[in-house]
C-alpha cells in the first residue's frame, strides 16, 4: 500500500513538472519582439527607360516589429528602405528611382525540435512609395512620385541563439511598384526582391 502511494506520488510529481516545463516553454515562444535586417534589393521587370547603362541593384534595410501569438504564428509590421535604381548615358543624362515600402504581414513559423531553427513564411500587404528624378541633359530636371499597395510574401529561416535573442535570413517579394514621370514612358510596375540578413530580439 505504501509502495503504491509512493508511486501514484511520483507519477503526480512527473506529470507536473512536465506541465510546468511545457507552460514555461510556450511563455518563452510568445511576446513581443523587434529587429533590425540589411541585404540587397534587385528591381526586376525594369527595362531603364532607354538609358545606356543601368544599375537594378541596391542596398536594402528594414526595420520591424511584431508579436509571437505561439510557436507557430506571428503578425509583423515594418519599415523598408528598397533602395535605389541608377541609370546614365554619356550625354549626361541620368534616372534616379528610390522606393520604399510600409508592410503588415502573417508570419507561419515551423520549429525543428530543439536545434534552434525555425523555418517561416510570411505574406501581407505593403503600402509602397517611389520617388522618381530624371535629369535630361540641355534640357532640365523632372521628377514624379507613385503609391501602391499590393502584395508581399516571403521564405526564410530563424535561428534562436538564445531565449530572447535570434537571427534570420530570408527572401522577400514586392510586387506592382511603379515609377512615375510626366512625359516619360518608364514602362509598367515592376517586381522587387530583396535578401537579407538580420537580428531579432524578443521581450
């Protein structure tokens, strides 16, 4: 009788203690988080409205928030600098095409065991801004600036190196931006890439 007094105590003890440890996990993968990321941009689908040299690439940098609802779901808001796209010729003539981008998005996280690593997607809407000057050589200085909202979705992968600290790397679309210049023909909205690196810290 004793014996099984004994054993029914340590069952007890077990189950909650296991109940316990799974409580403090998932307080551990919930809560607020912020961060920071760089990589670079390509804008694709552009064709440099005619210009004899052109640079699609940039850097780019984000800043974000968000929160950590469990371990598998998120929502996140940012902040995106997409950089810039160039263009010249020799006459002196050159396009300069700046844009950035305001995003809500769903994040959907898997964790892999205890390694650490946590795959994701994400996808949202992001509100974008473009700001266009070209500089026509004996003629003058034209500028335009476009707005969009539209898709954004993305693949990455988390790493936790501690509780409250973590990087990711990840790749990221945005889609229908648009550059706009009276009197010049810029062709259609473009696509916009961006890889990145970065680090998150959460509360």
């Amino acid at each position: 009788m004793n014996k099984s007094k004994s054993a029914l105590a340590i069952l007890s003890l077990t189950a909650a203690t296991a109940f316990a440890g799974s409580a403090l996990a998932q307080a551990q993968e919930s809560g607020g988080y912020v961060g920071l990321s760089i990589g670079q941009s390509k804008v694709n689908d552009f064709d440099c409205a005619g210009f004899a040299s052109c640079d699609t690439k940039d850097t780019a940098w984000k800043i974000f928030g968000g929160y950590q609802f469990n371990r598998y779901i998120a929502a996140e808001a940012g902040y995106t600098d997409l950089g810039k796209v160039k263009a010249g010729d020799d006459a002196g003539s050159s396009l300069e095409i700046k844009t950035n981008a305001w995003e809500l998005l769903a994040v959907g996280s898997y964790p892999i065991g205890t390694s650490g690593f946590a795959p994701y997607v994400k996808a949202g809407f992001f509100r974008g801004e473009t700001k266009t000057t070209i500089n026509e050589a004996g003629v003058g200085s034209f500028s335009g600036k476009n707005t969009n909202t539209d898709l954004t979705y993305g693949i990455g992968v988390r790493y936790d190196i501690m509780r409250n600290l973590a990087v990711r790397a990840e790749w990221q679309r945005y889609n229908g931006i648009g550059a706009t210049v009276t009197g010049f023909d810029l062709g259609g909205d473009s696509k916009i890439d961006v890889i990145s690196i970065g680090a998150l810290y959460k509360f």
